[in-house]
C-alpha cells in the first residue's frame, strides 16, 4: 500500500501536472469504488464536468484535489493503485479523469480496493475515514506523541498503524521507525519512558524523511504519477532483510495488529 510519503509524493507531481485545469470527462469502469454525495456515476459526472482544480491536498493517505465552488474530488489508492498523467490504456485503469490541454490522470488499481469521493467540504470531512483520521505523521507534535503514547495499552506496533491515532504510517515505516529507534513492536505503549518517546519522535520524522529523499517506496505496483520509481526499497535496514545490518543477528518475522512485522530481538529487546 501507498503510504504517507508516496501518497505526498504523488500529491506534489500531481500538483505541478494539473492545478489550474478543468475536468472535461470523468470515467469509470468500477463505479462501486466511487463514494459520491451526488449518488451514482452519470450524477457525478455531470457535476464535475467544467470545474477547474484550484488545488491539491493530503489527508492521511488521501490525494484532494480542490475544485472551484468547494468541492472535493479526492481519490485513496489503497492496496495496490498509483495514480499516472497521461497514461497509454491499462486494463487496470479503474477511473480516469480528463482535463484541459489534453491531460488526463487515472487511478490504475489492479487488485479494485482504491476509493474515490466526490462531494462537498463539508460532505467529505463527514466521511468515516477522513473524520477519524488522528494526527498526521508528518507533522505530528512532541507532546500530541507522547499523549497518545501514555494514554494506550496497545502494542507500539499496533499503535503506529492505528489511522485514528497517527495518520499516514503504513507497515514498511511502522518496521524501520522502531528498528531505528531501538524499541521492541511488541512493546506497550504506555511503559516508554520519556527518553524512549522522544528517541520515537525523532525516528519517525527521520525515517519519514528518507523516504521522501529516495522517492518513496516502489517495490510492486507504486509509482510516481510521471512514471518514476521510487528507491527507498533499496535502503531498507529491517523490513523483509535477513541479517541486522546494526549487529549482524538474524531478523525475526513475526505477525502483529494482522501484518508482518520484521524486529530484531537484539537491538530491539522485549522490555518483560
């Protein structure tokens, strides 16, 4: 899945590609993922048909493009789509939006999992996962941290991956934040003391960095929205390696909160 960074990723490269233009057309050939206030497709068609996208923004996992009379069009790639401009025919083209100067961007979606909403600001900041949303990874406070930290008894695993917690934190990061921060997944939330909380804050915005300075993650179906791949899959330091590149140990895989989850038991020692 797309996580915070490759969701920013593809929200900057869509920003400099399409703001300022209109919607001619908008297509589908999956119309149960479209969540729209006007009801169905042809409805929704019709009204989105000559807005112009004054703008583009995030939330949590979430691409918004902002159109002129307070309208959202926003798309979540889920599991396995990305989001091109100007893409040749792919049978897994699941939307397409056509715009002025001949653009066009498309939610390619093999596995039909991503969601796309249309309605009002009002409408879509009503809409269960945008409403639920917690505070976003990438600009998270010290003190809201370390409040949700006191305040759970969950997993540091399962916490980091709760969207009404923090947002936008998906598996890959979840794995290399607390391998850099030294904690254990399994560890409880509320047992960090105050240095161990801070040495989280720290890695979370460390990580979250690296990944925007390689371009994100492209390790199957992800990719920017002008083609490009992301690197950050060559700089993994725990996800889905073998040896600690910290102390040369063997990297234990373990189910946690329902997903794989790669630690090592050394750097990483269980506080029990």
């Amino acid at each position: 899945m797309p996580e915070i960074i490759e969701v920013e990723i593809t929200k900057q490269k869509l920003k400099s590609a399409i703001q300022g233009k209109r919607i001619l057309d908008f297509w589908t050939d999956w119309p149960r993922g479209l969540i729209s206030q006007e009801g169905g497709m042809k409805k929704t068609t019709k009204k989105l048909k000559g807005k112009k996208i004054n703008g583009l923004s995030r939330k949590g996992k979430a691409v918004i493009l902002n159109l002129e009379g307070h309208k959202i069009l926003a798309i979540h790639q889920r599991m396995s789509g990305h989001m091109p401009v100007n893409l040749p025919e792919n049978k897994h083209t699941r939307f397409r939006i056509f715009l002025s100067d001949n653009t066009d961007v498309s939610l390619v979606d093999p596995r039909k999992f991503g969601v796309v909403w249309y309605g009002s600001e009002k409408w879509f900041n009503e809409q269960p996962y945008i409403k639920n949303l917690g505070y976003d990874a990438m600009s998270i406070k010290r003190s809201q941290l370390f409040r949700i930290l006191s305040n759970s008894r969950s997993s540091l695993k399962s916490l980091l991956l709760n969207q009404s917690k923090i947002a936008g934190l998906g598996n890959i990061a979840c794995d290399e934040i607390l391998w850099r921060a030294r904690l254990n997944p399994l560890c409880r939330s509320d047992t960090l003391n105050v240095r161990e909380a801070e040495l989280l804050y720290k890695s979370i915005y460390t990580i979250l960095a690296d990944v925007l300075r390689y371009g994100g993650t492209s390790m199957s179906n992800w990719r920017h929205p002008d083609g490009e791949q992301g690197n950050y899959q060559k700089k993994f330091k725990i996800y889905k390696q073998k040896k600690c590149v910290r102390c040369k140990k063997s990297i234990k895989s373990e189910k946690i909160a329902g997903r794989s989850t790669y630690f090592c038991k050394i750097c990483q020692p269980s506080k029990i």
